[in-house]
C-alpha cells in the first residue's frame, strides 16, 4: 500500500482511507481477540519520548513493533531497549510500510509535529496516545477533537496528572462545595523561567546539519528555516519558537488549566484578551497574563467565570496577599467562591483559604493515582475507558491556543466564535486559527 503526501495523493487518500480504517480496525479486532499482544509503534523516542515509551511498554500486553525518530542517536538508544522494532527516520515511511502491522501510536514529538502523525495514525484506524498539547493550532485540535467523535479508536492527551492522586483528590474535595459557585480561576506557570528561549528574534545564519539529525525531517510541516545549534531548537530549545512549539501556555495549560474546564464543566469561552507583550515575529514573550471569560454552569457563578493564566513569574499576587497565601506553589491554580479560595496543584496537595483568615483545615478525601499510560493500553483492550481522551483534551487545548492568538493583539478583547472558528470583528486573529503546512506535507484531512 502507498500512502500519498501530496495534495493529489492526498485526495486519493480521503477517498481510500474508510476502507483502510475498516480493515484496519478488523485486523486489529481480529489480532487482539486471539489473545495477541497491542503492536505498538512510537514516533519521536529522545526527550519526554523516552519516558513514555518506557511507561507504555512496561505494560504487559504490548510489545513494542516500530520505533521513529529523526535524530538517529534517540533512535539507536531506544532500539537497543527494543531490538525487535523496526526503525524508522520518517513516519510516513513507517505508517506506509508497516499500515496493517500497528494497532497503536504514541506521538511524542515536537508541538508542530502533533496533529500531522496523530490524523494519519486516527484515518488509519490506529489507538493514539499523545502528548501535550495536542495540536499547534485551534483548527488541528477542533479536527482531531471531533473525528476522535466519530471513531472508536482509544484516545489519550498526555497529560498524567489528570490521573494522578493530587487532582483526583482535589476534584472529590472541590465537588463536596468547599468554595461555592466559582467566580475566578487564576493558573499560573513559572514557565519559561529560562528553561527554554523566549521574547527573542529569529536567530541570524546557519550551522551545519549533525549527521545524526535530519533537519528536513524535523521541521516537518514547518516553514523551512536554516539549521542551528545549541540551545535554539533541537532538542528541547523549540517550545518558545512559534513554528514549533506553543510557548510557557501551551506548554504548561494543558496540565494546569485542566481543573478549570474540568472541575467546573467549561465549555467555550465568550471573550480572551491578552495584557503582557506581544510575542517577537519569532517567539512567544517572556511573560503573560491572559484572561478568558466563560458562561455559566452549575458549578460557577450564575454570571460565568473569569480564568486568567499567568506565566513567566506573575501570579494573582494581590488574591495572595488577601488570602494570605503562605508558600505558593510555582505552578497551579486558585479557585475562588464566596466560602474562601481552593489552591490546586498537579504535584501537591490542595489547601483552603479563607480571606482575612489564611489558611483552614478541612476534612481531607484522598483517591488513588491511576496509570494514565496503562489506562490508555487497557482501553484498546475494551478494559478501561481513557480520562483525557481527546474528546476532552482536544478541547482543553483549544482553549489554551486561544490564548497564544490572544497574545498577538494586546489589550484587546477577543470575541470567540466557536461555532464559526473565528474572532468575530478580527479577521487577523481569525487567520492564526490555522497555518499553512509546507508543501509536500498535506496531510489526511479528517472530517
Ligand atoms: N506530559 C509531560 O509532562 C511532558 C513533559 C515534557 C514534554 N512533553 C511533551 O512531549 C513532547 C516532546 O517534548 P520533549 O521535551 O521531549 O522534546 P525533545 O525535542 O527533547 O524530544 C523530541 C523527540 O522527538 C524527536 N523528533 C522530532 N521531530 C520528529 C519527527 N518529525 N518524527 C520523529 N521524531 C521526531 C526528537 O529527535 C526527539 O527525540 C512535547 O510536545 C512536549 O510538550 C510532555
């Protein structure tokens, strides 16, 4: 079988890919009610990659058949852990080769990089874990949110702290009432904090490609730039970057603001507007306050909700001071009712706040960790249903990339149309809904 990339190919492939998903999905049927085993590919193994391939395969009903990475050093490490994989330097090359042999995917590649490999793995009918943020841009989460709607394949956004003791006690804690109807969230990050290159400018010349890299293969979908080295892209360097990552908001929401929409039952925000700086032509800014304004639901207060993102350093300093918040978190969340205020955190306890009276006791409910991966694995099996499922992430991501577009226009207030996809009044803001892929990189539309 040939999978074709180009727009022409690309059609083609539209018209045969419901008949490959149902094959596929039959072999697959087929393959694990003999008892076999998931086969499971991994595309993108240094980084993160590594460690959720480990977690993956340390499940015992999975064995490893295909490895991907365009850095040949990541891919020599993680086949030595797994010599009987294939390996492959170009996913479409894998998916093309090794179609009918995949039952799973997990993509752990750059942000850029997401959407491509995760639409070609769903149209083939293959059970997709991915790590956060789910897409780069609205438009790719919107796409992969709703055919993740239409199809059975098993879905996981990576994002383990939605399964992890913290937020599964915190949310038990939140729903027994303890703050009332929630008027404000605030989630802050300390990301970037140096981590990675932010508020700079396109770095200037070249350097030479290493032989264990290939660029071309890197940047993928991304407009073509010249290669550089050190701390400006690979690895790791490229989340501030707009062509390839989503900053310190789309890297950190995903995990932060998750309580938000999930707690509360958000769905689409009315309005987001943006008060820090404006990104540089090439990265996103050093830090920024975002505030987005939702409607109502049973669990806010009966005129909607305000959530405000803070990162690189900013945090609801003056709710701190009035709740008298001693030892902040570096990263979490506050919610705030008329009964006092919830801190929330992926990696520590919650704790109550009453202002004026700082912090109270309160009786403390503790649920267990899940294994978000071997969640995932169980669920292709029929066992286990998957928590963040893209159904849910790709929206959580949604919400966190409008926030990056809001970035672009400060001081304005942006009025989200989620029905249509765009910024009702801002035609600008409208066109960063998606980007253009690089020609030859079309990729499977989904419906
Ligand atoms: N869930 C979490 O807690 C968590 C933590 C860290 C990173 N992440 C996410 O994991 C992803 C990777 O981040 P990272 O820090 O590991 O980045 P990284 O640059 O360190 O690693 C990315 C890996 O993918 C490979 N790669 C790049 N492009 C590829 C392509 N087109 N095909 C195949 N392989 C490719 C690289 O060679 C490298 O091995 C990001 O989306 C990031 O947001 C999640």
């Amino acid at each position: 079988m040939t999978l074709d990339f180009t727009r022409r190919g690309f059609l083609r492939f539209t018209a045969t890919s419901a008949a490959l998903i149902a094959a596929s999905r039959t072999a697959t049927a087929r393959h694990l009610f003999n008892g076999g085993k998931l086969r499971h590919a991994h595309v993108g193994v240094g980084g993160m990659g590594r460690a959720d391939l480990g977690s993956i395969s340390s499940h015992p009903d999975l064995e490893v058949v295909a490895l991907c990475d365009v850095d040949a050093n990541h891919l020599a490490a993680a086949a030595k852990l797994h010599p009987n994989a294939k390996i492959y330097a170009d996913w479409r090359e894998m998916f093309q080769e090794m179609a009918t042999e995949i039952d799973s995917v997990c993509v752990s590649t750059p942000d850029h990089m997401h959407a491509p490999v995760t639409m070609t793995a769903m149209s083939l009918g293959k059970h997709v874990y991915c790590q956060k943020p789910l897409t780069h841009t609205v438009k790719e989460a919107r796409l992969i949110g709703t055919a993740a709607a239409n199809s059975r394949v098993m879905t996981q956004m990576g994002i383990q702290n939605h399964s992890g003791g913290n937020y599964l006690s915190t949310i038990e804690t939140f729903n027994s009432g303890i703050t009332g109807p929630v008027s404000d969230v605030h989630v802050w990050s300390d990301r970037p904090a140096g981590w990675w290159p932010q508020g700079e400018e396109r770095p200037e010349g070249s350097d030479s490609i290493p032989e264990h890299l290939s660029w071309d293969l890197w940047l993928g979908v991304a407009p073509e730039r010249p290669y550089k080295a050190g701390r400006i892209y690979h690895p790791f360097a490229w989340r501030g970057r707009k062509d390839f990552g989503t900053g310190a908001q789309g890297d950190m929401a995903c995990h932060l603001m998750d309580p938000a929409p999930w707690f509360l039952g958000l769905k689409d925000p009315l309005t987001v507007k943006s008060v820090g700086p404006k990104p540089t032509a090439d990265c996103f800014p050093l830090w920024s306050r975002v505030s987005y304004r939702f409607p109502a639901t049973p669990k806010t207060h009966k005129d909607g909700v305000n959530v405000t993102w803070h990162d690189g350093g900013k945090n609801p300093a003056e709710l701190v001071k009035e709740y008298q918040i001693e030892n902040l978190y570096s990263n979490g969340s506050l919610f705030v009712g008329p009964k006092g205020a919830l801190l929330v955190s992926p990696y520590e306890p919650c704790r109550f706040f009453k202002k004026g009276e700082g912090e109270v006791e309160f009786e403390r409910v503790t649920v267990k960790a899940r294994d978000h991966y071997h969640q995932w694995v169980d669920a292709c099996f029929g066992r286990d249903h998957c928590t963040a499922a893209f159904g849910y992430s790709a929206h959580l991501t949604e919400v966190a990339l409008l926030g990056n577009i809001a970035l672009e226009f400060p001081n304005e207030e942006l009025r989200w149309n989620p029905k249509e996809m765009r910024f009702d009044g801002n035609a600008k803001a409208t066109k960063m809904v998606h980007k253009p892929y690089r020609s030859g990189w079309e990729v499977p539309r989904l419906k």
